[in-house]
C-alpha cells in the first residue's frame, strides 16, 4: 500500500509532477542522444581509421620506426608467404616508404611517398575511391603520381603538372625523379592527407633500390573480432619484424574510444545532477505541504522507516517515471537518424574533416550505456530523496498536527 | 475492573526557559475498561496537552503514564511508535485521513501496519465501515465525504487496530449538531457492543451530556471528576 500511496501522491499536484517527468524525460533524451551521437562518432573515426587509414594490422622492420630509412625492409616474399596463409585476412598491401621533398616551380615540401601496387592499395584501403579528380594510379603507365586536393591547393598544383621528388636510397645516397600528377585524392583525414603523396611502388623502388622489398605491410581483415588471433599468429611467424594492432598504430583513435565511454557519463552525471535539484525541490515541496498528514501518520502508528521509506518510493518514483520515456525517445531517434545519418557538414564545414571525422554521422546507442544510465538515474533517484524524507522524519506529530 | 489508563502526577510546562507556560498542572487520572469519558473545560484548559501525553504523543514534564500495565516513558521512539499502533487508537479534530486513499484503504492501511492478513482485513474493513454506517462510501476518497463521513471513518480506523483504549481530542469540533449527535451514536454503540473504552475531549454540552464520566480541567487542574463525585455522595 505504501506504493499506492505513494504513486497517487505522485500525482497529487498534477503540473508540478508533469514538469518534473517532463524535464527528466527530456533530459534523458538529449543526454542519449548526444552519447549516441558520440559513439556515432566514435564508429565511425574506427571504421575510417580502419578502413581507410591504418588497417588492422601493420608489420614493419624494427628499425623502420625509429627512422624511416630506407634500408629497413623486408623481403616481399617471406611476408606473401605468411599472409597467404592466414585465411582471415582480407587483402593486404605492401609498399615502400620513404620520406623526402616535393619540389615545383612555385615551392617545396617535405613529404612522405608512398610506393603502392594500385589494386593492393585499393583493396585494403579503397584508396581509389578517394580520388576526386583525374585518374587512380594505372599500373600500366610509369611515374604517375597521386597528391591531395589540400596540397595541390597549397603549392598550386594541377592534373598534369610535372613535379619533382627529391629522395632518399637504401644507402642513403640523394635520388630524385620526375613524377606526372595523374589525380587529387581527398581522404577524410585532412592532417595526413597533406603529408602524403602516392606513387606506383615498382617506380619508387626504382629510385631508392628496393625492389623486392617492402617497408610495410597493411592487413584488412574480414572482421574486427579476428585481430588479437591474427595478431597472434603473425608475431609467431614474423619474430623478427614489428607487429602492430591499429591501437598501437593510431592511439589516438583508441584514445577517442576509450575516452567515449567516461565522456558520456560525465554528460549524463551533469544532466541528471541539474535534475536532481528540481527533484529535490519538488519533493520537499511535497513533504512540507503534508506535515499534518505525515504528522497524523507517525501519530496513528506509522514507524519512522515506512515514513522514510514512503518519501523515498515517491522521489523514486518521481524520478524515474520520465526516464523510461527519455530513453525511448533517444532510441527511436537514433534508429532514425542511424539510418539517415546527420549530416554535419553544412554545420561544421571543414573542421570535422580536420579531425579525421566523417561530415555525416550515424549516432549508435550501445546497449550497456542505456543500462548504466538507467542505473544512474536510480542511483539519483534514491540520493535526492534522501534530503525530503529526512526532512519528514524530522516532523514530530504533535506539532504537526496542532490545529 | 481492569485498569487501563493509569496517569500519575503529570505536569507540563511549555517553554520552561523562556516564558514558562503550565499548561497541564499535578493531574492524575484512572481509566477502566469499557469506560466512556469525556474531557471536558474551555479552550485553554490543557486537553488536548493531556490526551497527547497519554496517547504518548507528547511527553510529560513531570509524571508518569502507564497503559495497560506498561509505563510508556521507558520506551524508545520507534517502540512508541509500535505501542501506539498496537493499543492506542486517535481521533483527531481534523486531517485524520490519508487523501489519496479511499474510506476502506484508510481504515485498511492501520491494520497493514499491523501486518494482519488480507482476509482478515478485508472483514474487519467492512464490518467497521458497515456499523458506521458508510456501507455505501467504501470505494469514496475523503474529499467526497462530508465532515461528518470523515469522522465516522476515522472512527472506524481507530477502531480496527483493535486498541486498549481510544483518545479523540474534540471529534465534533468541525461537525454540525446532527453530524455531531450521529457520531456520538456510533461512538456509545462500539462502546456498549464492542466494549471499547473511549476518551474524548470536548467543550460542547450537547457531547457531555452523552458522556458517563465527565473530568474537568480548568487552568491544566481538573477540577471535579463525575466519577469521584458519584463514589462520595
Ligand atoms: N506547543 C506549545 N507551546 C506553548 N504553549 C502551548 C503549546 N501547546 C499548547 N500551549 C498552551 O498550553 C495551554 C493548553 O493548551 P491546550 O492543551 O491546547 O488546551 P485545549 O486543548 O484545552 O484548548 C494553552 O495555554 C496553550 O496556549
Ligand atoms: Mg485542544
């Protein structure tokens, strides 16, 4: 019964209820939705950061990382040999590396070349779909070179312009030649995408000597869930090289991901910590404009744990009427716009491309947070109503109920 | 006879450090079984003071109150508490009810506290209802009774924990003298039927003289008790 009484003294004062429910059921919408928003987000940089960027896994000479010279590779067929093995591996590419200077008429620019076979690269990175301009690299036509629209723009490049890369060999030794823009690429990491520019493979290992050779290897897989094993097998079967999962390669983006997770619930603490004082507020209101009745209450018997704990069922109640609403509100907006996407581009313009994010996000709202938000409303519920039903507890009868 | 109330020497004194007020002074009284008494004196008096100590609602400066063989000031709060809900059953003057329940959770709701089965409740909830005679009010919330419903229901709540006794400080205040007279009824009926043994203050002489003792105080002293004065003569 205590309950009963407690729910239909929820709904005594019709208005001020409602506009409780309301705001928790509203502030339960926004906070999941901006958290689907966020891990939207999150998604997507991991799919672009695997799909597009790093791969899942990447082997190198060990020497490779410390200074990209050169002469740190490794023989293409031992590394072909093991990959080909591996069933859940997708497509993988090797390519030359090497850092250098890219010279025109109007000005230079220190710059990584990047060595490709073109179906290999497209394979594992769809490199080929970010061309916006002009042609792909053709592995039939030599000293191609592909750069992005953000460096064409800064050093005024054009389709057809001849520049000059100025190299590095496997001795050190200075190399240079001449390379044919054939397209502008644009990918959605605008910060690389200025630093990195793309030539047939056989034509950079033509210039530096390292044909046969590779100074990375990048590895899609079918799935995301297969990483640690293949990681596994890989550090077995290539003990002398490097290997490196996308979190090590790209810690940022693991950052971001992991960050997600504490930043969603720091929104929602906040929202749910503004709530709690109109909860609060209401509840006192409540219990002071029933003292007599709480008074007359305790006087016919009611113990001071059933007093207590019928203001904390009614503050619980109070609280958490609105939040099953909020939430199913936030859910259906996200199946919504998971499908549609928000496109923020118009919005944002450029600057989420800075970021390395997609201009377009479809928000995802994982389940566990759903849950876990639930629990922190509860959690709220029960501390707000600490304050009123103590505040009750402090009425004695007699004084409460003198006419 | 079976002592029920047994009062001894109380006094209170409101706000003894600054300007002291005495509202009950030295008074004793002795309560049987089956007794119909009323309080009685002008506003003022200290009834409503007496009847709370009793009903260990308040306590005494001075004095003690032993119910049914238990002294109450030896008691913890929350045992008080229980002790009130098992023996002593309160009419108010006003707000005895619970507005969001109807007239049968009302009356209910005390024997929940009690935690007597649901059979057992429900019979009892009708009976009560039935000899007040709100048979046809069960389902009703207190704001679609008249005053006088209410009371009726508040006598019937006060009833149902099966008490030792029942305090009601001015049950016919707010009522009208039909209302006032309909109550005073049911009160002697459940008195003479059920052997309930009733203290009630009031200054109305229509109410006293339906009363089978009559104490009353003047300034916190009772000045003559019908009782005492009926042993003398
Ligand atoms: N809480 C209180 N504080 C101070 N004085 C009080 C308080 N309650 C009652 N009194 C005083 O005690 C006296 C007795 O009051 P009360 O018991 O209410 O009398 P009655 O019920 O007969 O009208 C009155 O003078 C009243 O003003
Ligand atoms: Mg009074």
């Amino acid at each position: 019964m205590l309950t009963i009484i407690a729910w239909r003294n929820l709904w005594r004062n019709r208005t001020r209820s409602l506009i409780i429910t309301t705001s928790v059921a509203l502030g339960m919408w926004a906070g999941t939705f901006i958290m689907a928003i966020y891990f939207g987000m999150g998604e997507a940089r991991l799919r672009i950061a695997i799909d597009n960027e790093v791969s899942h896994i990447q082997v190198h000479h060990p020497g490779f990382a410390d200074d990209k010279e050169a002469k740190y590779n490794m023989p293409m067929d031992s590394l072909d040999q093991v990959f080909q093995q591996i069933p859940a591996i997708k497509a993988y590419s090797l390519r030359s590396v090497t850092t250098g200077m890219l010279a025109t008429t109007s000005g230079s620019q220190g710059i990584q070349v990047n060595g490709v076979d073109p179906a290999a690269e497209q394979a594992t990175r769809g490199m080929k779909d970010f061309v916006q301009e002009g042609d792909y690299l053709d592995p039939e036509k030599r000293n191609r070179v592909l750069v992005s629209t953000k460096l064409a723009q800064k050093l005024k490049l054009d389709i057809g312009n001849k520049i000059v890369l100025t190299l590095l060999d496997t001795a050190n030794n200075i190399t240079a030649g001449a390379f044919r823009i054939c397209g502008l690429y644009h990918t959605n990491n605008a910060p690389l995408d200025e630093l990195n520019v793309f030539v047939r493979k056989s034509d950079l290992d033509h210039l530096i000597g390292t044909a046969g050779r590779a100074h990375e290897a990048a590895i899609l897989l079918h799935r995301d869930d297969d990483l640690d094993s293949v990681f596994q097998k890989l550090k077995q079967a290539l003990p002398q090289y490097r290997i490196e999962r996308w979190q090590e390669i790209s810690p940022e983006t693991a950052l971001v991901l992991s960050s997600l997770d504490t930043y969603s619930l720091v929104f929602i603490f906040i929202i749910l910590l503004a709530l709690s004082f109109g909860i609060i507020n209401t509840m006192l209101m409540a219990v002071l404009e029933r003292t007599r009745e709480i008074g007359m209450l305790m006087a016919v018997g009611m113990n001071k744990l059933k007093v207590f704990g019928m203001v904390v069922w009614e503050t619980i109640m109070l609280a958490v009427v609105g939040a099953p609403v909020g939430l199913l509100a936030a859910w259906l907006t996200t199946l919504w716009l998971g499908h549609t996407g928000i496109n923020l581009g118009p919005v944002m313009g450029e600057s989420l491309r800075d970021f390395g994010y997609a201009p377009v996000i479809y928000p995802i709202l994982p389940w566990h947070n759903v849950l876990q938000t639930m629990q922190l409303v509860l959690i709220t519920a029960v501390v707000a109503a600490i304050f009123p039903a103590l505040k009750a507890l402090r009425l004695k009868p007699v004084e409460a109920i003198r006419t | 006879m079976q002592t029920v109330i047994d009062a001894h020497n109380i006094s209170k004194v409101y706000n003894p450090d600054t300007i002291p007020v005495h509202a009950v002074n030295n008074v004793h009284l002795h309560l049987n079984r089956g007794e119909f008494t009323a309080l009685v004196g002008p506003s003022g008096s200290g009834k409503t003071t007496l009847l709370n100590i009793i009903g260990g609602l308040d306590a005494p400066s001075e004095g003690q109150v032993v119910i049914n063989g238990v002294d109450i000031s030896n008691l913890k709060p929350n045992q008080l508490i229980d002790f009130r809900l098992h023996n002593i059953g309160f009419v108010f003057q006003a707000f005895n009810l619970i507005p969001v329940l109807t007239a049968s959770e009302n009356v209910e709701f005390i024997m929940l506290l009690q935690k007597k089965p649901k059979a057992e409740r429900n019979k009892r909830v009708q009976e009560l209802l039935a000899s007040v005679g709100l048979s046809d009010k069960l389902d009703a919330r207190p704001n679609q009774l008249s005053g006088g419903q209410q009371q009726r229901v508040a006598v019937a709540r006060a009833l149902a924990s099966r008490p030792q006794f029942i305090l009601a400080d001015e049950p016919t205040a707010n009522l009208d003298s039909h209302s006032a007279a309909t109550l005073l009824d049911i009160m002697e009926k459940m008195n003479r039927e059920e052997d309930v043994t009733f203290l009630f203050s009031t200054h109305d002489q229509r109410v006293i003289d339906r009363a089978r003792r009559v104490i009353t105080l003047v300034d916190g002293r009772i000045e003559s008790d019908s009782a005492e004065t009926q042993i003398k003569h």
